[in-house]
C-alpha cells in the first residue's frame, strides 16, 4: 500500500527547533542541580510546545497522509500530469506586474 506524506516546510522546522530545544532541556535537567519545581517548569513548556504544534498543525492541514489516484494507467502520463497541473496553484508572470505603469524588475532593452 502506497501512501503519500504532505509536510509543510515550517513544520520540519517547528519539530527539528523541538528536538534541540528537548536535548538541552534533558541536559540540564540530568546534569544541574535543579529544584524539583524548576524541573517540572521546563517539562511543562516542552510538553506545551508539542501540544500546540500539533494543534497548529492539525488546524491548518499541514501533515496530510494521501493515497495516490490509481484511476489512471501508468501509460496514460499526459492526464496525469494535466491533473497534477491542475492540483498546484499557478500564476503567470503579468500578475506581479503593475498595470497601468508599465513597471519592470527588468533593465530597459535598448
């Protein structure tokens, strides 16, 4: 079974920032002399960061599981890169110019 993992980028980030940010704490709780008060402190806050980047997560649909369409052949490559045409956001290059002035990030040909 073939399964497709959507992950946005920020998400890579927000867990790779927790898993330092958690070897530091386990560091420091392992090697200082911490009160047991201040111990429970900074689980706490590790534990609140996962917490809410799941939720964030889960909220703006940025960790989608999908299967892959099998309606189409292998054969039939042209629909299927028409379909994941369609499926990506696309925008030709007048739409990041100005209308009316006729702005350009290009130099002038002359």
């Amino acid at each position: 079974m073939h399964l497709h993992l959507r992950i946005h980028r920020w998400v890579l980030w927000w867990f790779w920032i927790g898993v330092v940010l958690g070897a530091i704490a386990v560091v420091n709780i392992l090697l200082r002399n911490l009160s047991r008060w201040q111990e429970t402190i900074i689980l706490v806050v590790g534990a609140l960061n996962w917490l809410i980047g799941g939720i964030i997560c889960w909220g703006y649909g940025a960790v989608r599981i999908e299967r892959p369409d099998r309606s189409a052949s292998h054969g039939d490559s042209a629909i299927r890169s028409r379909q994941e045409f369609q499926q990506k956001e696309w925008h030709p290059a007048s739409d990041f110019v100005l209308p009316g002035n006729r702005k350009s990030l290009l130099p002038p040909k002359y």
